[in-house]
C-alpha cells in the first residue's frame, strides 16, 4: 500500500467562505497553522487518518463546524488528532466533533458562544467559556493580526501575544 504524508505550515491566513473544508489534513500528514483566521466556512478544520493538527494563535468565527477529527480511510487505523492552543472559538454554535479514534486537545483559549463538544478522547486545560458573545460587544475588542489589522472581534485580553487592543470610538 502506497501511503501519503505531508508535512505543512500555513502562517497568517484568512480562509473564508468554503463550502466545504476550510482546511483539511489527512493521510498520516502533519500541519502547523499559526496566526490565522477561519470563518464562515462549512467545516474549518478537519483532521483524519492518523493525520495531527497543531493550532497556535487561531481565530475560528462563525463557522459552521469549528473543528472534525475523524478516521475516514481505514488503511491508515487511526483518526486525526488536533492540538488547538491560545485561540478562540467565536459562534453562535462551537460544533466540534471528535470521533472514538481521534482527540483533541484545547489549552488556554476561549470559547465564545454555546459549545457543543462532541467526543470522548478530549482534553481542556485553562479554557474560558462564555455563554454569548455580549462580552464581545461590551469591550468592543478588535484582533490585531500581522497580515488582517482588526478584521474580527475576540472577547478576551488575556489570550495570546498582545494581540488585543481596545479600540478608540
């Protein structure tokens, strides 16, 4: 059997309006996404089959699945497995779907919206939840991106590298 693997880094993007995967890792490959921005999209990121995601610094908005790790191939045994650190989950609805063969780890980021967090082999450390973006809208927060100078909202100041900044009115 002739496997697939790839080794990726995707550095201050802005993907948005896909309608189908925002990004998508699969076939035993391996990913770094720094500084980027996902929204509106129908799933933003999908990991599978034995594939591994690490996310630093990543603003998922207003997509319609945050995040699926899934196995899809049974050649490669194994799901996909997605590191997600000091990001934000912004939406309505923060899907994330996690299969029996795959896992998740959240570390110091925040959720905004109502979560619905599915799956088993998850792990959340020092992560905010709030239940509605009016905090968003009560510090009026802009995200201040290398590459996208305030193109989202994010609610917290305590996240990341300076990366919040209170905006003048």
């Amino acid at each position: 059997i002739d496997f697939m693997e790839s080794v990726a880094l995707v550095d201050s993007s802005f993907i948005t309006g896909s309608n189908d995967k925002g990004i998508s890792v699969g076939e035993d490959s391996n990913i770094l996404i720094y500084n980027t921005i996902f929204e509106k999209n129908n799933i933003a990121l999908a990991v599978k089959d034995k594939s591994s995601a690490k996310v630093l610094h990543v603003n998922f908005k207003n997509n319609k699945t945050q995040l699926s790790a899934y196995k899809k191939n049974w050649q490669y045994g194994a799901g996909g497995n997605a590191y997600i650190y000091r990001s934000y989950f912004t939406a309505k609805e923060n899907l994330l779907k996690i299969s029996k063969e795959s896992s998740l780890l959240i570390e110091d980021t925040s959720i905004v919206g109502e979560k619905s967090i599915q799956g088993k082999n998850i792990t959340i450390k020092n992560v905010d939840f709030y239940a509605s973006k009016t905090i968003i809208d009560n510090y009026n927060l802009k995200l201040i991106h290398p590459m996208f100078y305030k193109i989202s909202s994010i609610e917290n100041r305590n996240r990341g590298y300076n990366l919040l900044e209170k905006e003048d009115n």
